[in-house]
C-alpha cells in the first residue's frame, strides 16, 4: 500500500485514488525568466520520482506540468514588477524570447536529468502546458468567479475575496485572521483593495502596469491574468477536478496553492485536489542560495566542473523530499562516487560474470526498494537496500541476465540512467581475452601491458575469485 504525506491533512495517509488504477497528477513547472537554479531542480526530481513509484505501483498516471511564461510578480503575491518583464529588461530582449530562451533551457536540463516528460496534455509543442497557451480558458474562470460573487473590480485589476471562502488558508493550517495579523497595508499598492490578503486573478494594463507587454483582451479591458490562476485553469482544461495529486514546494503552500484551492472551490463548488505533497528546501553550505554570495549554482554549474547531471539527480535522492537539505560540493562528489559504482553493477549486464545465487536476492532486494519507495518515497532507506545490493556483487556475483532485468527496474524507480548503458567495443573485449590468456600462461609482463592499455582507455580491469570483470573510469 502506498503511503504519501499530505499536508491538507498533516499526517501520512494512505494513497487511495478517485479511481482504481488511474492518478491525476498536476506538479508545478518553472516560471521561465532565468535558467533553473538547483533548488527548482530538486523539485522537479522529486516530482518526477513521485510519478515513476506511481506507475511502479501499477497506477496509470496522467501527468501535467505547467510552464509559467506570464503573470508571476517578484513577489509571489501581487507586488513588485513582472518576472517575465524583468528579465526582458535585464537581457535586452522581448519577454516572449525570454520565455522561449528559458523554456528551452529548463527542458534541456530536465532531460539531462531524465525526469519524464508529461504525457496529460496534448497541446501543441512539447507537451508542457504554458500559461500563455491557456488564456481564454483563465479568463472563463475569471467570469465565474466574478458572476458567483468571488470576485470584484477595481481601477487595477480583478481581486478574489477571501473572507468569502470561510475556510480560506486551510492548507496552510491558518484562518482568515492569523494571515490578517502578518499581513502589512503598507506594502499594498492597490488601495482600493478590500483586504490585504485578497489576490488578484486579473491583472489590468495600467497604472504600473501600463506598458506591460503581454496584454490579451478581455471583458475588462486589456491584462493579463494573476499567477495563481494559471493552475486552476490548467487543470480544470487538462485533468478535471478533483485531481488526486498536486505538489510543489512548501513556498506554495501558504500562498500559490491556498489561493489555487480556494478560486477552483469557489468557481466549480469542489475540491481542486485530495493529496497536497510539498517538498523542503535546498540550501548551499547551510546557506540559503544567493548569487551575491556565490551560492546560487545551475546544472551547467555542474557540469562545468565535471559532474554527471545524474549525480545531482542521486544527491537529491539521498535525502528526503520532506527533510531540508545541504548541499556541498564534497556530497556530489560522494554522489557521483556512488554513481559511478552503480554504473559499474549495471555494466556487469555485458560480462561473463556468474555467480553460485542468480535472481534470488536481487529480486528480495528490489522489493525492499519498493517497500521503501512505497513509504512516503523513502530514497534514502531504497537507496541503501540497492547499495546493499550492488555490494553483494563482491561476494557473490550475478549472471548478466540478471543484472540487465534487475538494472531496468532500479533504473525505472531512480532515473538514473543504469539501463542505457552500452557495452565495450570488441577490440576491448579482445583485450581482455589476451589479457585472461596471457594470466593463465604466467606471462605477467604481458598481463600488466595489457591492463595498462585498457586504462588509458579508461576500461579498469578488477579480478576476483569469480572472475575479471571491467568497469569504466573518468580518463
């Protein structure tokens, strides 16, 4: 059975979907003004590992992302300039090829991280749903909730009532009157706002909005839409509500997805989604990000410094999605370490290494993986039960049948690239024949040569009692 911990709930309950074998995920994608820092990307791998434990459970999993292309102020509530204006401004460009430039930068890194693409929206592109691509959908939701009275009007944009939902901020644990008390009128620059904790949904093209560059017409005049109702919109147009899942990280939680809660309840009279799962920060040597510091690094940051994108991917799943979490160089270094072992277990799937126990243990271990995956996604604790597995390989070895089967289903559950390795060349193999041969002769000399070739090939030789077995290392 699986177990997620929801935050509507505050506990860790049992997954028990609306329907039997089907999961409507929704997981919150990037707002495209710059390139993706490390902390966004530790979100998006545990989105991503979410899903693949989901379809390993045997779930058919309709899955949705969106892209944030318009609408998300500096803050995350309703002040400060457009994000997508201010990266414009800052590159010289328009914020449509800002847009574009950093979409494409989040799929490439996505990619090199082997986080599964979404496959429950099939518009045009590429599968991600874009704000931008759903404007005549936000504006009808717009009018809902203006026609059911949730909304009202003012010289600067469309504001959804809170005090009308009497159970406003129940993800968060909060009432209406515990957010009013941290709430600052100062810092309100519409005064025509009823309460300070109302948030707009409609944006108009005035005032310090006036030449705003993405503007769409509607029945209010020119604007464009709130970043809180992209979602609602997104997955009323894409899944239909109640979905069984959204996630995010715990920064939404007091206000993106309060306020996505409450315009999808107060337009369609039910429950946007039955399971909310947030996941903790990152920080940087027990700092938080910041580039004037120096600690706000990207995917190529890490690669420029010869990291596998895959063990960053590995360095996240070493903690938690719940548990905050450090980063340092000396940990990705470790991370890629263990990567590299792993890589090592997976490309025994291409050698003659057998072993007195065959399928046995390894089909125990994967399902100790499981069971912990199954538990509120436990990578660390799965994550020692496969190095545990991978460890066994000294003392017993495996038959290469085994290996490429079991090396398969780990790869589904991690994403860690274990079953797309490809085998040696032949002139290599070749090589190690000569070598095998050159060692039952005596011929040492031969043998030592031998080996030596394959390292500046970056082919390691390793005998043991089972057998020569290689690996690959960084030449």
């Amino acid at each position: 059975m699986l177990k997620l911990y929801n935050t509507l709930g505050r506990e860790l309950q049992d997954f028990k979907p609306i329907h039997k074998v089907e999961v409507k995920l929704y997981t919150c994608g990037p707002t495209v003004y710059d390139y993706p820092h490390i902390g966004n990307l530790r979100a998006f791998v545990f989105e991503d590992t979410l899903r693949r434990v989901l379809e390993a459970s045997d779930y058919q999993v309709q899955h949705v992302m969106n892209i944030t292309d318009v609408g998300h102020l500096v803050s995350d509530e309703d002040e400060g300039e457009d994000k997508l204006e201010k990266g414009a401004e800052r590159e010289g460009q328009t914020v449509w090829e800002v847009a574009e430039h950093y979409t494409d930068a989040f799929l490439a890194d996505a990619k090199a991280l082997n986080i599964l693409p979404p496959n429950g929206y099939t518009g045009k592109r590429d599968g991600y749903a874009r704000a931008t691509d759903f404007i005549k959908q936000q504006i009808e939701l717009v009018k809902l909730l203006v026609k059911r009275g949730f909304a009202y009007q003012t010289r600067q944009a469309i504001y959804f009532d809170v005090t009308k939902l009497k159970d406003y901020g129940k993800l968060s644990g909060q009432n209406l009157g515990q957010k009013e008390v941290g709430a600052r009128e100062d810092v309100v620059t519409d005064s025509d706002k009823k309460s300070p904790q109302d948030f707009a949904v409609w944006f108009f093209a005035v005032g310090r909005f006036a030449d705003h560059t993405m503007r769409w017409d509607s029945p209010w005049g020119d604007g464009f839409p709130g970043w809180h109702l992209e979602c609602s919109a997104i997955i009323h147009a894409t899944l239909g509500e109640p979905i069984d899942i959204h996630t995010g990280g715990v920064d939404h939680i007091g206000t993106h997805h309060t306020n996505e809660m409450a315009q999808t309840e107060a337009a369609y009279g039910h429950q946007l989604a039955n399971y909310w799962l947030h996941n903790e920060f990152l920080q940087v040597d027990d700092r938080k990000m910041s580039k004037s510091a120096g600690t706000f690094y990207t995917l190529k940051d890490i690669a420029d410094k010869g990291f596998d994108p895959l063990a960053l991917r590995l360095l996240f799943l070493q903690s938690h999605y719940r548990s905050q979490m450090n980063f340092t160089w000396e940990a990705l270094e470790g991370a890629q370490n263990l990567l590299n072992k792993f890589y090592s277990w997976a490309d025994l799937q291409f050698q003659n290494f057998k072993s007195k126990e065959l399928t046995t243990n390894y089909s125990i271990a994967v399902g100790e993986v499981m069971t912990s995956l199954q538990n509120d996604l436990a990578t660390p604790e799965a994550l020692a039960f496969l190095n545990g597995m991978v460890n066994r390989v000294d003392e017993l070895g495996v038959d290469s049948i085994s290996i490429k089967k079991y090396s398969k289903l780990v790869d589904d559950l991690f994403g860690l690239g274990l079953s797309g390795r490809e085998d040696i060349s032949q002139d290599q193999k070749e090589k190690i024949r000569r070598r095998d041969e050159a060692r039952l002769n005596n011929d040492w000399a031969q043998s030592d040569t031998i080996r030596s070739e394959l390292l500046t090939e970056g082919i390691e030789l390793n005998d043991s009692q089972n057998g020569t077995t290689w690996s690959r290392i960084k030449i």
